[in-house]
C-alpha cells in the first residue's frame, strides 16, 4: 500500500522572510514528518495594511535565498488564483490534489487573531491545522475566542 504523500502549507506575506520562518518550517518538517513544506507567499494580506509591500517576485527571491532544505519550496501561486485569502487557497489545494495529506502551519501569533480571518471555520474543517508556539504568544492564544470555540 502506497502512503499519500504528506506536504504543509505555509503562507504569509514573508515581509521580510527572517530565522523564524525557517525554523518554524524544519520543526514542522521533521515534528510532523512532513515529505514536503510550501511557503506559500501571498500578494497581500487582507487584515493588514499592503501599502509598500515589496513586490511578490521580491518577496519569494528572498525567501527562496533563506530557505536551505530541498524539502522547502517557495510558491506565489495564490496570485494567479487572484485571492488573498487562505480558505480559498486551501480548497483550491485540496481539489487540485486529492491524494495528497495537506497540513496548515500556522503561528501561534496568527491563531490569536483566527477568529478575523474570512471563512475561519471552513479552514479547520478542510484540513489539519498545525499551530507552532512563537515566544509570547502561547497564553494569548490559548485564550483566544477561536480556541475556546473549538472546544465546545
């Protein structure tokens, strides 16, 4: 029996990409024994402000130059789906790929705030999500509105 392949996903605006993003992606890749990790870096974020935000083709040369394991690909696919928004992205994946095991890594700094994001429910149920602790956020996220909803 072949084993569907296993890749996270992993976007963000990577305004710049920094140590963080690629330690958060090798922790994932070897904690959840990912085959593949994808840095999915999107033209903009639509909870935050995208003025002089540095080019996409920027953006992704910068993460591509940071990124060191083969296993890492950095992709700026979300623009030619022509949406910022991450539940499209992700439904998009799982159609265009139904033998593949997606995973949604997220930090835990993006959870706090989760609730906000447009069709957050639909994004749990569509895949396993991954929420890697960054430095000061654990408590703010545990206490968050979308954790405590999941629980009920």
């Amino acid at each position: 029996m072949t084993q569907r392949r296993r890749v996270g996903i992993m976007g963000g605006t990577f305004n710049p990409p920094h140590a963080g993003h690629q330690l958060v992606s090798s922790t994932t890749l070897k904690r959840l024994q990912l085959d593949q990790l994808w840095w999915v870096v999107t033209p903009g974020n639509p909870l935050k402000s995208n003025g002089g935000l540095p080019s996409l083709e920027s953006r992704m040369e910068a993460c591509r130059a940071l990124v060191s394991d083969p296993r890492m690909t950095v992709t700026g696919f979300e623009a030619e789906l022509q949406t910022p928004y991450t539940a499209a992205t992700l439904a998009f994946l799982r159609k265009r790929y139904p033998a593949v095991h997606f995973v949604w890594v997220m930090g835990a700094d993006n959870l706090a705030g989760f609730h906000r994001w447009q069709h957050w429910r639909d994004i749990m149920e569509t895949m396993p999500i991954a929420v890697v602790d960054r430095p000061g956020w654990r408590l703010r996220s545990l206490l968050d509105l979308t954790a405590w909803r999941q629980r009920s």
